[in-house]
C-alpha cells in the first residue's frame, strides 16, 4: 500500500474561515479520499499558524488572554473541516511541544549547516503578511496586499543564507518539473530566484508572543519560517518513523504564498538535509462578484452559513466544479444556485429520484443482476492526478446527463407495457450506472455519493429518503 501525504495551509487564528480557506481545504480533503479509495494510505493534514503576532493583536482586542484566545480559535476552526466533513487525520497546531521540538531539531541541522548568522537587519516588516519586505515589492509606499505601510524595522537578527540556495534551486526546479504547479506559478518562482535571493531573517527581536529561538532566547522565530516546518511536524520527525510520510506528496496552498513555499521552505530542507516535498500546487484566489474578499468591503462568505442552506455536499461540490482549480475565480450567489439546480436539483437529483422510483413502481424495489458499469473513467482519473477537480467532475456530470438522456431515448414506462425482462436490462444497467457514479462523486461529496453508490449496488434497491437536492430559489440566496 502507497503512502500519500497531503497538507494545507495553516490559518492565521485572528480571525475565522471564508471561502477561500474552504476551497483549498475541501480540494485537499477530495484529493485525500480519492487516494484513499484507490488504496493508498492517507495522511490529511490541516491546522492553525498560532505564532503570529496577529493572534496576539487579536486576542487583546477582544480582552482575552492569548492563550486562551488560541485554544478558542483553534476550535473554531476545527468545527468548521468537521462541518465541511473534511476528513483530517491530524490537525496540528503550532503551539504544540512535539511543534517546537520538530523546529529546534530542523533549526539545529540548519545551523550545524553553517547556514545561520547574526546581522542587523534594517528594512520593511508587512505585520498583515508576516513578511520582510523590500522596498520594490511595494506600490506607492504601501504593501500592494493590505493596502497599508509597513513598519519599519532595526533588528538585531538571525539570518539564513538563503542565497546560497539560489542555483541549487534553479537546478532542482530545472529537473523536477513536477514540484512547482501550475505552470504559470512556476514560471514565477523562477523569475524571482533569478532575480536573486537575498539571505533571509528568521528571527525576530524579543517578541511578546511566538517561538523563542533555540540558541538564544532572547530572540524569537521568524513565524513563517517555524509555520513552514508543521508539515514535518506532522511525520512526527525527528522519531524514527516520519519517513513513512515525508516528504509529503503535495502541499495545497494558495498563490499568494508560492514564495513561502517553493523558495524559502525548499531552501530550508536543503540546508536540513531534508527532502524536499514531490508538489507545491498553487490554486487562485476566489473573489466574490469580481472583488477581492475583505472584511472592509463586507463581501466575506461563510461556507458554513451556506452549506447550512444548501448542504456541505453542493458546497463542496459547486466549489470545485466551477473555477479550474489553479486560476482565479468569481463567486456570486446566482451562479452558485444556478449551477446547484441544473447539475445537483434537476441532472443528479432526478436521475436518481427517476430511476429509484422506476425500479420500485415496476419491479418492486428489485434491480436484478448488476451489468456492468458502461463508461470510461481513464479522464476522470488523468483530471485528480493533475489536480483538474473541475474536469473530473465534467466527466461525472456527462455521465449524469447520458444517462437520463438514455432513459428519455428508451422510455422504460412503454417498456413496462410488453417486455418484462427488457425493462429488467433497462433498470439494472441503469442501476449499474448510478452506482459506479456514486463512487466516482463520493471524494467531492462524500454523504451523498455513498448514499448513491449504497443505493444501487445490491440486487435489492436501497431507496433514499428524502429529495438529494432540493430546488432552490435564486431569490433566496
Ligand atoms: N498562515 C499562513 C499559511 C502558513 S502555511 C505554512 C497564511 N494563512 S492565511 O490564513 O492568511 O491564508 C491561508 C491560505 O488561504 C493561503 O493559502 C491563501 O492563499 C488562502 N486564501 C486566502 N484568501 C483566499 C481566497 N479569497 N481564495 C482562495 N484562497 C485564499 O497565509
């Protein structure tokens, strides 16, 4: 049995999911259960980045004690994969001691590695993106994500020397294809490490709320830098087993932190001597009605409130189907209903409400000996092994519509009236078919594509209760 490890970003704890955070964690999660129906063993990791001096901002303007705040929000977030039925097998937090034990380790190697230094660092510091940065990267003064000055900073610092890492990079990147995904994102990482790579600062100067440095505790870690390293925490490194997981088979992370990733974190294993992750796949941003999701503009979504309107299953669903995975997308209520009612209400739902009901009225709930399942999955399988989640599912939506285009061409009813053992053929082949789509849609929707898949297996009907998908006005939205 293959092993395969498959992360997600860490999320910053000051403030609560959205559904940007939903997508990347629901696609590492379909990835996770396809893996594991095809036989691998899984590990789904997912957590909370708790170092930050966001969550110290954030714990004081709510009036509580930091500590408590995190153990509060880590919670949260909790709740929200169990509600989205994310099926995590470990969910760590970097406030944990096996955390701080894995990154004194990682740090130790790094520095018996030469790699580290004291300097005096003097420049910008973004605290909304936790980053150095330099004056190019800002437009008209301001950092070009949070529309806001950075601090200006004089540190006594320790630095990585990351830019002995730039050709031994270029070269790995070169020759493994494979690491950086999409395309687009790698050519990015490449233009940036060309440019050239200066050394990195990867502590900060005694601050209130963080890791302290190993070697000097008057210093703590830079956040990204411990954050980075939760995916080898998670192996439970540096114990004997961790090589069972690491290196992990893709990290799912956002483009907006593709530096962090492909630049830096590859640097740092090298340095470690630690192996370097197979994939860092980079999705887009989702943006709602054309802008940018921001607490300011008051556009932020709740996939919790939506998947309690419309189930965590089109959720889930409509998420993934409508934007390829790895360019940006747009979000609007209207498309989400509408994309709900024609692929989920009126194509999924109906088919299988149609053939359910035919195999009760007809044949008293029996539906003979299963044939075989017709159609050939080899797209839908190439479509999650290049993390097309959008494709796949066209795959599983066009068996959907030639199925009940099928029933429309071979109208069963007149069947009903003159050939018993025909309309028998009929249904089971249709039955067959439902099952085998019940499996294919059980990564994406796991509540609903068992429920499909457990209903046409047998021989016997299992019937559903209940509508699948309701109808849904786009009024209510
Ligand atoms: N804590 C860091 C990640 C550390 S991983 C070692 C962080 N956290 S975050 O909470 O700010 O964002 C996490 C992820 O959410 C990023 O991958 C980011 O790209 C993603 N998204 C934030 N808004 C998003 C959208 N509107 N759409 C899609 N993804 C978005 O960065």
């Amino acid at each position: 049995m293959a092993s395969f490890y498959i992360t997600t970003p860490i999320y910053y704890i000051n403030d609560k999911a959205h559904i940007g955070h939903a997508y990347t964690t629901i696609a590492a999660d379909i990835l996770a259960r396809y893996r594991r129906q095809q036989g691998d063993e899984v590990l789904l990791s997912v957590g909370t980045d708790e170092n930050s001096q966001k969550t110290l901002k954030a714990a004081r303007e709510a009036g509580e004690d930091v500590g408590n705040y995190a153990d509060d929000m880590a919670w949260a977030w909790k709740q929200v994969w169990d509600q989205l039925h994310i099926s995590y097998d470990r969910f760590i937090r970097t406030t944990e001691t096996a955390h701080e034990q894995t990154v004194s380790t990682i740090l130790e190697h790094i520095r018996d590695n030469g790699d580290i230094y004291r300097d005096t660092y003097e420049g910008f510091y973004c605290s909304d993106c936790e980053a150095f940065v330099s004056e190019s990267d800002l437009q008209e003064g301001l950092c070009p994500d949070h529309k806001k000055p950075p601090e200006t900073l004089q540190e006594d610092n320790y630095f990585f020397r990351l830019s002995r890492y730039q050709e031994p990079l270029l070269e790995y990147i070169r020759e493994h294809p494979e690491f950086v995904q999409p395309e687009s994102r790698r050519n990015e990482v490449v233009a940036f490490v060309e440019r050239g790579l200066d050394d990195l600062s990867i502590s900060r100067e005694n601050l209130e709320w963080g890791l302290s440095y190993p070697f000097d505790p008057e210093h703590t870690i830079y956040v990204w830098v411990e954050a980075l390293m939760n995916y080898v925490t998670v192996t439970g490194y540096p114990g004997s087993n961790y090589e069972q997981w690491w290196p992990a088979d893709v990290h799912l992370v956002g483009k907006d932190i593709i530096k962090f990733h492909c630049v830096y974190w590859p640097a740092l294993l090298m340095s470690a001597g630690l192996e370097l992750p197979k994939t860092v796949m980079a999705n887009g941003f989702l943006n709602v009605e054309g802008s940018k999701m921001s607490k300011s503009l008051g556009n932020v979504v709740d996939p919790i409130e939506l998947a309690n309107t419309y189930g965590v299953d089109a959720l889930r669903y409509i998420l993934l189907r409508d934007t390829p995975y790895g360019q940006d997308g747009d979000f609007t209520i209207e498309r989400f209903v509408a994309v709900y009612n024609s692929e989920l209400a009126d194509d999924l739902g109906n088919l299988v409400n149609r053939v359910s009901s035919m195999i009760q009225k007809y044949q008293d709930g029996r539906i003979g000996q299963p044939g075989d399942a017709a159609h050939d999955t080899s797209d839908y399988h190439r479509a999650l092994k290049e993390f097309r989640f959008d494709a796949a599912l066209e795959v599983v939506s066009k068996f959907v519509k030639d199925l009940n285009l099928y029933i429309e061409e071979e109208k069963p009813w007149e069947i009903a009236k003159t050939d018993a053992e025909h309309l028998e053929e009929v249904l089971s082949y249709l039955a067959t078919n439902l099952a085998h789509i019940g499996e294919l849609l059980t990564p994406f929707i796991p509540g609903t594509g068992e429920k499909i898949q457990t209903a046409f297996s047998g021989e016997i009907l299992q019937p559903i209760e209940g509508t699948l998908f309701p109808k849904h006005d786009h009024a209510a939205g």
